[in-house]
C-alpha cells in the first residue's frame, strides 16, 4: 500500500523530528495543535495531504489563531476528514462547522447552539477540494455551491449575496470570541502544566490571547513563565504520551534520529498510532487515558 508506506515514513520523519530537534516548545506544540485539530488517514487517505497538514500545524504553532484556524480550514486534509468538501447549498452537512465550535475553538460549554452549527454550515458552503488528476487534492471554493442566504451566527447578522466572505467572517467570530479565549487558553494550561491547572493561571492566559488577538506565542509566555508553572503542585504532574515516552527515551539515551517505520510503529504499540485516531477530538492530554495496564506493560 503505497499510501501507508508514505505514511509510516513521514510518521517516524515526525517522531525524528522531534529526537533530533533543539527547537522542543515548536515540536510540543505541533502536536498539541495536531491533537486539538487531528485528521485521520483512514479518511482521508491522502498521505501527501496527511503530511502537509503536519507542516502547517509545525510552521504556524506559535503565530496567531486566527490564522491558523483558517490555514487548517482550507487544508484538503480537514476538509475531507470532516466531510467539508461535501457541504453545499440546500443540502449542507454540519459535521464541519459543529467540530469548529466544539473542538477547535468555543468550546463543548461555549455558548452556541444547534442553529448556530446549521448556519455555520450554510456560511461554509462550497469550501471544497479540487481533486487533482495527480498528486495531492486542492481548496477550491465554489461559488455555484454556496448558500448566499442571510444568516445570524453568535448573534451576528450576514447580509446575503455574498460568497467567501461568510465563511471569513465566521473565522472571525469564533477566533475573537471570549468563549475561544478561554478554552485555547485552559487546553495549554491542561499541556504545560496540570491535568487540572489553576484558575487564575486559565484567566491571565485567557487575558492574554484577547489583548494580543489570539497571539499563540504569548499565550504560552504567559503560562511558562507564571508561577504557577513553577510550582512545587506543577512538578512531575503530568504524564507522558506514548509519543513523548519514545521521544524522550531516545533522547536521554542520546539515540539517534530514526527515519524508518520502527521508530512510529513503538509509537504505535504503545497505543498512539500517528494520524490514526478515530475521533475528531485528537488524543487525550491527560494523564489518565495513558495511565492503565496494558500501556504500562
């Protein structure tokens, strides 16, 4: 199967990168971001487009959210993992826009609701891929697909006879929404610090992302450098992934960085398969979905 062959090289390239590399916090964060926002080869089954998701997560780690949010968008990658390229006029599907709310940015709590998921869907209309006759697939937005009705999302009116621009907008609305702030803000708290981070840390760093506009980079300042990183409740509370548990072992052995299958198939026995966790939620970040038997074992 070429396409897996493909995959278990760039998955141990990934596991490489992150033995071989000085630059750690750009390595930790892309899988943070990979986790918040997963695709799944057996999906999408696009090794190639599997892999330029990964470098897109890497170079826009620490830049702003917004961005990145519609970087990963207009990814082939997402938009055939959560069935994006299939939402058109009169017959939208919500999967798409509900995962945008609920996992990449307000949150599960966040405040929206099932009609703002099906306007969110209608705003997104026509995001499609362009399937190539080689190599990898495209984003294509298709005008002749979008639903050019008037919407109101979050509370916000859309005028109609637009087309791209509602989509724009609704990144806009869900990047700069206080909801966003804080979940962003707690899920790096939950990375960095402590399965259950204090709250006061979640509200400054929260503070943060809304006075920089979704600055990622200072986001995850304010929280390496609070005191509550530094404390004696922050030390050794946090349990390794199996993807960490690899890394790491390789790197206080001082192995060297290994580009075969072998390196993401330990990985995998450990029970974190990269790229192939089934649900759209990413693998967990805390310690208790790793903390059983069969990993310890």
């Amino acid at each position: 199967d070429l396409t897996g062959a493909r995959l278990a090289s760039w998955a141990s390239w990934w596991v490489s990168q992150m033995v071989d590399q000085d630059r750690n916090m750009r390595e930790k964060l892309t899988l943070f971001w990979h986790n918040h926002m997963p695709t799944q080869i057996g999906v999408v089954f696009h090794s190639e487009a599997i892999y330029r998701m990964n470098q897109l997560l890497r170079t826009q780690c620490g830049g702003n959210f917004r961005q990145l949010i519609h970087d990963v968008s207009v990814e082939p990658a997402m938009l055939i993992y959560l069935n994006g390229y299939l939402n058109v006029a009169g017959s939208p599907d919500e999967n798409y826009a509900r995962e945008l709310l609920e996992l990449h940015t307000l949150g599960v709590d966040g405040g929206y609701t099932q009609q703002d998921i099906i306007e969110v869907a209608r705003a997104l209309t026509g995001w499609t891929v362009r399937p190539p006759r080689t190599g990898e697939p495209t984003f294509w937005f298709n005008g002749a697909a979008h639903d050019a009705g008037e919407k109101r999302i979050l509370g916000t009116h859309l005028a109609a006879g637009r087309g791209i621009e509602d989509g724009e907008q609704v990144l806009d609305l869900v990047a700069r929404h206080p909801s966003t702030a804080r979940f962003i803000a707690r899920k790096l708290a939950v990375r960095f610090v402590s399965d259950s981070p204090p709250g006061a840390l979640v509200e400054r760093a929260a503070d943060t992302f809304r006075r920089t506009d979704g600055d990622i980079r200072e986001v995850v300042r304010t929280i390496v450098t609070s005191p509550e990183f530094f404390s004696h409740q922050a030390y050794r509370a946090k349990v390794k992934s199996p993807f960490e548990v690899v890394v790491s072992a390789a790197r206080a052995v001082g192995g060297q960085a290994d580009t075969s299958a072998l390196s993401s198939l330990a990985v995998a026995r450990l029970g974190q398969p990269l790229y192939g966790h089934q649900a759209p939620n990413g693998w967990p970040e805390t310690g208790e979905a790793w903390m059983n038997t069969g990993a310890i074992l």
